[in-house]
C-alpha cells in the first residue's frame, strides 16, 4: 500500500468517523465513502457502541414540505449554500459543517432538531438532482425549500405565514 493510499484511507476513516458520530446511517456512508461494507460495519459499531439500525433510508419529499419539517430543512439547507461558496470547498466537508451549524444554532436556541443527519443527506440529494429547489419568499426575503413545480410567484414561507394550527398542542391543564 502506497503513502497517498494510506493518506485516503485514513481521511475516509475520519469522515466515516465524524458522519457516524453526527447520526449517519449505514448507507450514507457506503455512498459517500468507498470503505468497504464490512469495515462501515466494524467502525460503526466501535463508534457507536452498537450495530446500525436497519431499514430503509427516508425518501418521500413530502416530509421536507411540510410547516416544521420545511423550516429546519430550509435553514440547513442556506447554511449549506452559504458553505459551498467558498473555494475548493468540498461537497461532503460542506455538508459535515452545515449540519453542525444546523445543530449549533438550534442548541443556542434552545431547541431540539427536526433534521437528522439522514434527512439533511437525503435532503441535499433531492436538491442537487433537482427533486426539490428553493423560493424566496416575498416577505422576508429568504429562500425556502420547495418543489420545483410549485408556484414561486407570491410565495410566504411559512414563518411569516404559518398554517393556523401550527404550534398548538392540546391544553390538558
């Protein structure tokens, strides 16, 4: 084994590591590395203390539609943009540090995430081979994750317009 082979292997090691470490499934990792499925499975376990869950890998664009969902997705998904803008920047560096900001801004808030590192990987996914695009919304000027078909001609995000029954819960007092 060459010196540039060792090099690799052991920068694949690290970003299966810290993918593993955010919440990454099996079959992120066997995408995004070329480490073989027997040693994914041997460093998931050792990272993680047990065996990955099994499964299908989330894959309706439903979800990232809906109030909440649309929100956390279109937060990371602007984080992400702002990252790749940077050059040499790597596609998957820039996913790692868009979904820790992710993670970061919401802890700073107080708040739990909606997205997981799936879903974020699945998300920018759909994005990059044009399932899902974004919109601005005509009030506050930020672009929102949106079906490509959908109309973007007076669109409000769902900050500025929420549905009416977003954030209610049942009053059991």
């Amino acid at each position: 084994m060459t010196t540039r082979n060792i090099v690799e292997e052991s920068r694949q090691v690290q970003l299966c590591i810290d993918l593993i470490e955010l919440g990454a499934r099996l079959q992120v990792l066997e995408v995004e590395t070329d480490l073989s499925r027997g040693r994914l499975l041997k460093l998931y376990k050792e990272v993680r203390g047990e065996s990955p869950p099994r499964g299908m890998l989330p894959y309706s664009i439903d979800w990232f539609l809906t109030w909440m969902p649309n929100i956390h997705s279109s937060l990371f998904y602007n984080i992400y943009r702002a990252l790749s803008q940077g050059p040499g920047s790597e596609r998957i560096n820039n996913f790692i540090g868009a979904y820790s900001l992710y993670k970061e801004q919401l802890l700073l808030d107080e708040m739990e995430p909606v997205l997981t590192l799936t879903r974020a990987w699945t998300l920018l996914r759909f994005c990059e081979s044009g399932v899902l695009d974004t919109c601005c919304c005509e009030k506050c000027g930020v672009d929102f994750v949106r079906h490509p078909q959908d109309l973007h001609t007076g669109f409000v995000c769902g900050i500025c317009q929420p549905p009416s029954r977003a954030g209610k819960t049942l009053d059991r007092s």
